[in-house]
C-alpha cells in the first residue's frame, strides 16, 4: 500500500498536538496573564524559542523541523523514550538516533586529544556537550591568567577575566557586552533548549547565568536576537554557533587582535566541540565560502 503524505500529515499534526496539549502551562514558565487549560501553539514557540509561525510549520507538518525544535519540544512536553520515538517517526520516519541519547555528547573520542595537542600553529581546545574543557593546547593555555578554566562557557559568561569589571578594566574578551555576550549566551540558549535538564553542569551553568545581573538579562534576550549581516569591525556572525566568527580579543602575551573560530562537532558526541582558535592582530577582509563552483562572498 501506497503512503499517503496527506494521511502522514494529520497523523503527525494530530501527535504533536496531543503532546502539546499535555503540557501543564503553570509550570512550563508561561506568563500568567490568565488562566489557561491548556499550552497554545504560541505558548510553545516561547517555550522553545522559535517564532509562532516556525512552531506552526512544525505541528502542522510543513517541512522539515530541526533536531534542535525535535529535541526541544521533547523536553518540554517531558516526553518518555517510546513517545521520543514517536515523535521522530511522525516526522523522520525513524527512532531517535542513539547520538542524542542524553549523555552521548559527554564523550569524546581520545583521536581528538591528539589533534588538539599537535597543533602547535593556532590556539586549540576540546569540549564536551556541557562546555567542559576536556584537552587544549599550550597555546590555547597561554590565554588565561590561573591557568585553563574547567569549564569554557563558565569563564566566558561569568569571570571578571573574561568580561570585565571596575578590578579588571582589560578583559580578554573585548567589548564583550557587545561582541561576545550576545552571541556566545545565545548559544548556551540554543544548547540548552535542545538538552534541557538532562546534563547537570548545563543546568546548573544555566541557572547561574539567569542569577547573574550582568548576565542574565543578555541571556534571556539573546536567542532572539536578529542576527545581524556585517558591523564595525566584527560582526560576521551567527547566534547558534561560532563556526567562522570573528571577534576582538586580548591576548596577555600577544596585546590586542581578533581571534577567528573554526569549531567542529564529533558525529559520535553531539554538541561536544573542537576548536581551532586563530589570532591575528588585524581584522581579516574579503572572506569567502569555498563551493564546488569556486569561492564565493561571504555574506
């Protein structure tokens, strides 16, 4: 028998409704400006951080949801493993894929540790899907005052080292109200949104950053931002991840530059990263985007 896609649709459409309307709005954080029954689609973009009609596409099976809107939504709805299952069938047509077991992203391949420690050209590191610092290099090392910090998303959200402050008036992380913040605790918001409460160090990285009053309030505007095309020295960026960036830094031994950020993920550890840093004391112009065809403009 023949599949038919519009009988496909409503039965995901008829799933992903029923999930939705499981969840409980008082303790999912939506605003209580009236009393509701139920969680609405537009309760459910907030609560994963997508627009109302993104959110709409993906209940009423128009394209292709991301495994971030996948994951997300399961967390939410605090779905079980057979209902994960039923999820991703309704709109892959297969399981949950053994990678986003919870805990896959905690461990790294030990090949990874070497090409971290042979790089003796740029500053290179080694994370887990929590942003534990797992390997780096002593060039990567060189960058901090006591030594490499355990955890890197830790250090760059919270330390006066990283960000600055009345003691510290030259953080290694310039302008990072502007430069970094938006952009790197949009990414903590992104990782968060697909993991949940699932990793403990994230959690409760996450539940520091809300608490922190410089912080914070960067945070829970940041995966909503607009992501800006080009701006004064620096912005070619992304809210999601760092891949290609291009910001402003200063180096305790090398002074003042920018840092451009080639980060990869292990297919067998989702979220976990290896980064390869390059710094340079000017900021680099006319970067392109390798095709088939030949190089292009980088937008």
């Amino acid at each position: 028998m023949e599949d038919d896609p519009e009988e496909r649709r409503a039965a995901r459409r008829n799933l992903i409704e029923a999930f939705r309307k499981s969840v409980d709005p008082e303790n999912s954080g939506i605003r209580k400006l009236r009393r509701k029954h139920e969680c609405s689609q537009s309760d459910m973009a907030y609560l994963l951080n997508v627009s109302s009609p993104t959110y709409r596409d993906f209940e009423n099976g128009v394209g292709e949801p991301s495994d971030e809107i996948l994951l997300g939504f399961a967390r939410v709805c605090n779905l079980n493993k057979a209902q994960e299952d039923a999820l991703w069938n309704a709109t892959r047509r297969h399981p949950l894929p053994p990678r986003f077991a919870p805990m896959a992203g905690m461990r790294v391949s030990d090949d990874y540790r070497e090409l971290v420690l042979e790089d003796d050209k740029n500053m290179a590191y080694l994370t887990d899907a929590a942003w534990n610092v797992l390997t780096c290099n002593d060039l990567w090392a060189s960058l901090f005052r006591d030594g490499p910090p355990e955890n890197i998303m830790r250090w760059m959200a919270l330390s006066e080292e990283a960000r600055g402050s009345e003691n510290v008036p030259n953080p290694v992380l310039t302008r990072w109200d502007e430069e970094w913040a938006p952009y790197v605790l949009g990414r903590l918001g992104a990782t968060y949104n697909a993991v949940g409460d699932r990793i403990e160090t994230l959690s409760q990285l996450v539940r520091d950053v809300k608490a922190d009053d410089r912080a914070g309030p960067i945070f829970a505007n940041a995966y909503r931002m607009p992501t800006p095309v080009t701006g004064e020295q620096g912005a070619e960026r992304q809210p999601v991840h760092p891949d290609g960036d291009q910001r402003p830094l200063r180096h305790p031994i090398w002074g003042d530059g920018y840092v451009r950020m080639c980060s990869m993920e292990p297919h067998g550890s989702p979220l976990a990263c290896y980064m390869i840093v390059k710094w340079s004391k000017t900021y680099r112009t006319g970067r392109t985007l390798l095709t088939a065809e030949g190089p292009i403009p980088r937008a």
